[in-house]
C-alpha cells in the first residue's frame, strides 16, 4: 500500500501535467493499481488548493455537490438561516438558537458524507474538541459538533469579517497595520502551539479581518496535530507548506513557523534583502526546521522590535545598526545628547589646542633669551672684539635665521632692530625709489 507522503507527491505530480497526459496516466492506474487510483481520485474530486483542509472555512467558493438544503431546517438545537457558501469540502450556513433564548450568531459547517469515508470520525471530532477548548481572540471559536444523518457538522463562531486578501484588496493598509495583524496571527498560532496543536493550513484565506481591524484564525487541519497518528492522506497548501509537509512528514511547530514567514513575504513582497523584514522572512523560511524561529512569540517579538524601532534580534550585534535604532527611538533626547559630545570634543580640541600654543610660545621665548644671552656674551668675547663690527653682526644675523625655534614674525623684528644707521639709510631709498620710479 503507498504511504500518506507517496500519494501526496503523486497527487502533485500529476497536478503539473496537462489533463491529456493526466487522464492517460489515471485510466492505466485504475487498471494496475485500482485503490491507488481510488484514492487519487477522490483528492481530485475535492477540487480545492487547500486539500481538504476546509473544515472551518466561512467563506468558500461556490462549487460542491450536496444536494441537500438545509436552509429554514432545525439541527439538534440550531436553526439554520442561509447558506454563507459551499465547496467541495461541504456547505456552510448562518445559524442561530432554534429557542431563541439567546441572541447568538453562528456558522454551521456540513461535511459532505464521502468525507466519513476518508477520515475516522472519532479522529474528527476528537481534534475539533481540542480546539473547542481554544480561548483566544484571534482564533475563531469552535462551540459544538455532532452528527446528522452521514453528515459531520461543526459549530462555529460567526465572523463578520472578509479573509486576509480580500481585506487588503478593498482596505489597503500601512506597513505599520500589516505588521500589526502579521502580530496577532502569531499570537494566536502561538497559543494554538502551546495547546499542543498545530494549524497546518496557515494561508491568507485562512484569515478572518473584521471591522475592528482584529485577525482570526479558521480552518485548521483537524487531521493532524503535534502528536498525530498517520493520517490516510496528507493536507496542506503548497505555496504555504513547509518542505517537511510536502515530504509528508509529521507536522510540528515549525511547520507553521515556515507558514508564518511566507505569509510575511506575501504580505511584504520584493523587500530589500538587507532589511529587517526580509531578514525575519529568510529566518522563518529555512528549508531546516532547526534554523527557523524557535517558537511564533520569538518571530512576533522581532516583529514588534520594528514596530517599536528596537534592534531585531538577528541584528543586535550591529552597533551602528542598534544606535541608528535607538536614535528612531528617541530622537529628541539623542540628538542633545549628540550635541554634547560634539560640543564636548570640540571645546576638548580647541582646549589642547592652546595649551599647544601656550607650550609653543613659552618655548620660543626660552630659546630667544637664549639666543640674546648668547649673542651678547658672544660679542664680548676677545674673537669678536678682533672681528669687525659688521662681521659681527651678520654672524648674528646668520644665527638668528638658522634658529628654527624662533618663528619668522619675530625674526624679521630682531633683523630690523640690528640694522646700522647706514643700512637703514639705504634701505629707505631703496623704498622711495621703488615707490617713485
């Protein structure tokens, strides 16, 4: 007999054929392998993207084959009122009391009877009261379930609400919206994890937006959980699955933690790859289910570290990054404070700066009274006093311009004060003639 996993993969392969090829391959299975080709067949017949996954879903497309309606009938306790929609995994109607005792709005799902045949019926209801034991206001409310004739049916919350897609298709909303609702969809798959269950099915269609801008989760797979038995079918949503899913392995946590992000990429497509957004995607999305988020609170947490402008925690290691963020934060107080340090340095700078100077100016004088002490005992000196006077002093003048501790302002001074009454004579008709040619 194949396993869960083979058909599964069968089931997809002949998706990708054309229904030439496709017919061609079923009539030769009837022939070699007539229970293989009855179970291919009836996942065909269900005709949905989901794979029978469609046992909470409110608003289905209108294609199915029951006959019968309940529309104005009683069932048990409930009045059914009018048909919200049908499809191939059944019929869902608006309900309310039949005692009227209680002003209660419902939704009743009708599983066609062919499902009995595929699912144990003890497994259904068995994982339908797990999540009627589900208290969260982001996860749509399961309160009753029984049999009528062949027909399973599930009572549900009625949520006046249009899913994800045709939300944000009528209501666009800002990054900071999305990522709020993006918030509430992990919260409440996180509590589903705490439970023990997993939804297996995490797709937009499988989100509920209401007026009040609050998610609700719908149509988990009842067919399997943390724990779960081997199904006789695997169910899931392809572009939403985790590759683990498509193996047709036992579904965990992380499966919807890869779920999680390819919804974040449906919601934020064609990100930068260097932005927070896209790096939580990447890390939710490891073909590896040990690399992903540990947990939905871990993912949402880096969610709400973008909403809040604090550092991701894939990047917290970044110090430019994490200051960048902290400067978001707090601009008002960041900025003063950068104005402070800037201020701080540059008072810092010019402080040093004159001491320099004033270090610079004390040695300068050293070296000039050095340089005068020595001139003046250099001219006493009985090789000087042989010497002529204007030797004298242009061995002076020599010295003073070799000096390089001496700067050039006050060198051009001590030249000037040494010249003789002949040199400056000269020196003044030179200026007259330059200045009258």
């Amino acid at each position: 007999m194949t396993s869960a996993a083979g058909i599964t993969e069968l089931y997809y392969s002949l998706l990708d054929l054309d229904d030439k090829q496709k017919n061609r391959y079923l009539e030769n299975l009837q022939t070699q392998n007539p229970e293989l080709h009855q179970e291919l067949m009836t996942l065909f017949a269900v005709e949905s993207d989901s794979i029978l996954t469609e046992l909470l879903n409110f608003n289905i497309c209108s294609s199915g084959d029951t006959e019968v309606d309940y529309t104005h009938q009683q069932i048990d306790k409930y009045l059914l009122t009018h048909e919200l929609g049908r499809g191939g995994m059944g019929v869902v109607y608006a309900a309310c009391r039949a005692d009227r005792r209680f002003e209660q709005k419902l939704a009743i799902k009708f599983l066609h009877p062919h499902m009995a045949q595929i699912f144990d019926e003890t497994l259904l209801f068995s994982e339908a009261q797990l999540l009627a034991n589900l208290n969260h206001p982001n996860i749509a409310k399961v309160f009753d379930g029984g049999m009528h004739g062949k027909q399973v049916y599930i009572v549900m919350e009625y949520i006046e609400g249009k899913h994800l897609a045709e939300f944000l298709l009528e209501q666009p909303l800002c990054v900071q919206d999305r990522l709020r609702l993006f918030c509430q969809i992990c919260n409440g798959i996180e509590h589903t994890h705490q439970q023990g269950i997993v939804h297996g099915d995490l797709k937009p269609e499988n989100v509920l937006i209401d007026a009040r801008l609050n998610a609700k989760l719908i149509d988990f797979n009842l067919t399997q959980k943390l724990d779960r038995r081997e199904a006789p079918i695997a169910a899931l949503s392809k572009q939403y699955a985790s590759p683990e899913q498509l193996s047709g392995l036992e579904l965990t946590a992380a499966s919807d933690i890869y779920s999680l992000g390819q919804l974040l990429k449906w919601l934020f497509p064609n990100q930068s790859p260097t932005s927070d957004i896209a790096l939580i995607q990447t890390k939710a999305t490891q073909s590896q289910a040990s690399l992903r988020y540990s947990s939905a609170m871990a993912l949402q947490n880096d969610i709400e570290n973008i909403l809040s402008k604090h550092p991701i925690s894939l990047r917290k290691k970044e110090l430019v990054y994490t200051g960048k963020r902290l400067f978001q934060r707090h601009p008002l107080s960041s900025s003063l404070a950068l104005i402070l340090l800037l201020g701080g340095t540059l008072f810092s700078t010019v402080l040093v700066g004159k001491n320099q100077q004033l270090a610079k100016e004390k040695r300068i004088a050293e070296n000039l009274i050095f340089e005068v002490t020595s001139m003046v005992f250099d001219a006493k000196s009985e090789q000087a006093q042989s010497l002529p006077a204007n030797v004298v002093l242009d061995l002076t003048r020599r010295r003073i311009l070799s000096n390089p501790e001496i700067p050039k302002h006050i060198k051009q001074k001590m030249l000037l004060a040494m010249l003789t009454p002949a040199e400056r004579h000269r020196d003044n008709q030179q200026q007259n003639t330059i200045s009258n040619p």
